[in-house]
C-alpha cells in the first residue's frame, strides 16, 4: 500500500520542521526559525464497550492477521522506502528527513505527552547509569562515547479508567498467646518452664470493596520488551496534549499492536494487587486469606495515547541489549552487561586484600 508522505515545511525556508524537546517549539533544522505549538484541550476519554462494539475488527474473530507493507516516498529525496508494519512516523533512511504517513488502526492516537528529555539529556542521564554500574565492560562504556546512538519513540499506550466493586471471602486472623508448660535447656539441664506461643484465630468474612482506578497504563508496543515498558513508568499523564503531528516531527512513531482488549486484560493484572491489598485491609486482624473474588468492571473508558522514550540497543558478545530512558522523567532501564574479567578481577584482589589483612593480624599478634 502506498502512503503519500507528511511533513511539517518551514514557513522561511521549505525545509522540514522538527520537534525540539528543548524549546517545546517547532523548529527548522535548515535556517533554525522556529514555530510555536499552540496547547491543546484537555484529552477526554472514550467508553470502552463502545470501542469494541462499535470496531468489529477488535473482536478476534474478525481480525484478518493481513501484513499491510507501508511503502512511502520522501518529500525531499524522492526515495521509496517501506516503513515497519505499525509505524507512522520515520526518517528518511536517506536524507534523514521526517516522513509521517495517516494512521491506520481501527483506534488513531487521542493524546500524547511531548518529549520533556533531549537526546543530550538523555545521553548524559545514561552514560551516568551506565558509569555506576561497575562492572560494565569497557567496549560498553566505549560504546557510550559514540553519541547519536539514541532514538526517539513515540510509544502506543492503552491508558484505562475503571471503578472496580469486588465482593470477596476470606478469613481474618488474629494473633493470641498462650502460656505453655514446655521441657527446655538451661545450662545444660532439661526443665520444666512456662513459655509464651503464639497461635491465630481465623474467622470467616466477607464483604465488598470499591476501587477506582485512573489511568492505568498498558504499553502498547512490541518493538521493545513488555517489562522494559513497565519499568520505565511511571507515565505522568498530566500534560498530555490532543494528538498533533507538530510533535511527532522528527521522531519515531508507532500505533498500538497489542489489541484494547488485550490491554484490558494487562490492566486487569496491575489493578488485582491493589485491590487485594485493599480487602486485606477492609478484613483486618493481624493476618488474613483472601478465598474468593469476584470482581466488577464499571465504567471502563479508555485513551490511546503516545509516550516519549529514548531507546538504544547495541549486540555485545552475541547477545542484543535493550535500553529504554523515559523521554518524560529520564528514567533509565535496561539490562546490565557485566564483565566477567573484572568481576574475576574484583573477587581475586578482595580475596588478596582479606589474605593480606590476615597476615598483618597474624604478625601483631
Ligand atoms: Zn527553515
Ligand atoms: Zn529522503
């Protein structure tokens, strides 16, 4: 399918227009004017059984599986060029200019949160992560020095609102002492002694609970791991601007591949702790069993919203890693490489460090 290709020219100049996250504006790359973005409304979300009902390609039964291929031409170069099966916005692997195309999924972006974090920033904010991680390898570190490495993605969130009623079952126990007659040692001899045990009464209960919820986040992405998008949070959504390419300019940009209902079912899983945790204490006592629950979703909304992140992922040592800044907070994660010479290295000079402290207690003595 061929796209026809979006950009954001300069008033000035003609050339492309791209989001600094430093000025919060628009600015072109070429003759440096910039152009500012007006703030939007307030992002409103949308009834969530209305989605689906009113989407028939949400239900899996309908869903065709159908690859589309994006094939879009640059503005400037002339170049054609496919873009990855979600994406909507890229650079021209050419001329490095942006190439935003139309969204396409059944559900199109309501909202997102702007990049707050320059790729500077975040380079730094990494290289400092990095630098306290001790036993990093040198070639990563080195790594670190080549800077541009990191790219800027606006990730597909669900976010959903719900206000849960759960009735439940459970136990409550309550801690009680009892004074015991036991046989114990005393200096060496058995005796007869009164001791304090412990034991816990259990009662039956049950009852209901209400929890609401307010955007519960679910990343929507499969371009990076799914705990890489739940460690970056937390996702502020305050702030959050009404869809607008103006943002998207120069950037990456993805729709949602993970489907809203099976968001929903994600976001089952961060609410059910909360909620658990909500009747261990609406049962009380000093401990307490939860037998069953059942709970009830109402008035599910939902927003489909893009987050900032930066990512960098480089192969070391045949294996790829993956990191991930949040473009918001500057929030780091990712895995460690650790280098086993130095870690070897570290054991064996603590180990000569302790032998040599030992020796030296050895001669004063
Ligand atoms: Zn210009
Ligand atoms: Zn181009």
């Amino acid at each position: 399918m061929r796209f026809t290709a979006k950009n954001i020219p300069c008033n000035s100049c003609g050339a492309s227009m791209v989001y600094s996250p430093k000025e919060a504006k628009l600015v072109c790359d070429f003759c440096y004017s910039t152009v500012d973005i007006p703030l939007g409304r307030a992002v409103i979300s949308e009834d969530y059984h209305n989605a689906i009902h009113s989407h028939p390609m949400l239900d899996e039964e309908n869903y065709s599986g159908e690859v589309i291929q994006k094939e879009v031409t640059c503005k400037k170069c002339n170049a054609s060029f496919n873009l990855h099966q979600k994406s909507f916005a890229d650079i021209c692997p050419y001329c490095q200019t942006p190439v935003m195309i139309d969204c396409i999924q059944d559900i199109t972006p309501h909202g997102l949160l702007p990049f707050l974090i320059t790729q500077k920033e975040a380079q730094k904010k990494f290289k400092i992560w990095v630098g306290s991680r001790w036993f990093a390898p040198n070639a990563f570190k080195e790594y670190l020095n080549e800077s541009k490495k990191l790219i800027g993605y606006y990730f597909p969130y669900w976010s959903y609102d719900t206000r849960t009623i759960t009735r439940y079952e459970g136990e409550r126990g309550d801690r009680y002492y009892v004074t015991v007659s036991k046989v114990v040692m005393v200096n060496g001899k058995e005796e007869r002694r009164d001791v304090q045990e412990s034991r816990v009464d259990w009662s039956y209960r049950s009852g209901m609970v209400e929890v609401s919820f307010d955007d519960v986040t679910i990343g929507a992405s499969n371009t990076i791991e799914r705990s890489r998008l739940d460690e970056i949070e937390p996702w502020s959504c305050e702030g959050i601007q009404p869809f607008n390419l103006n943002y998207i300019s120069g950037f990456k940009a993805e729709e949602y591949d993970v489907e809203i209902k099976d968001g929903f079912s994600l976001a089952k899983d961060k609410m059910k702790p909360i909620i658990e945790s909500r009747i261990r204490r609406d049962i009380g006592g000093d401990e307490q069993r939860i037998d069953n629950m059942q709970i009830q979703y109402n008035n599910i909304t939902y927003k489909n919203l893009l987050f900032p992140v930066w990512i960098a992922s480089f192969k070391w040592n045949k294996k790829e890693y993956e990191y991930a800044v949040n473009g918001r907070t500057g929030k780091v994660v990712g895995d460690r490489p650790y280098s086993y010479i130095k870690i070897a290295f570290a054991i064996i000079s603590a180990l000569a460090i302790a032998g040599a402290i030992y020796y030296y207690n050895g001669l004063q003595s």
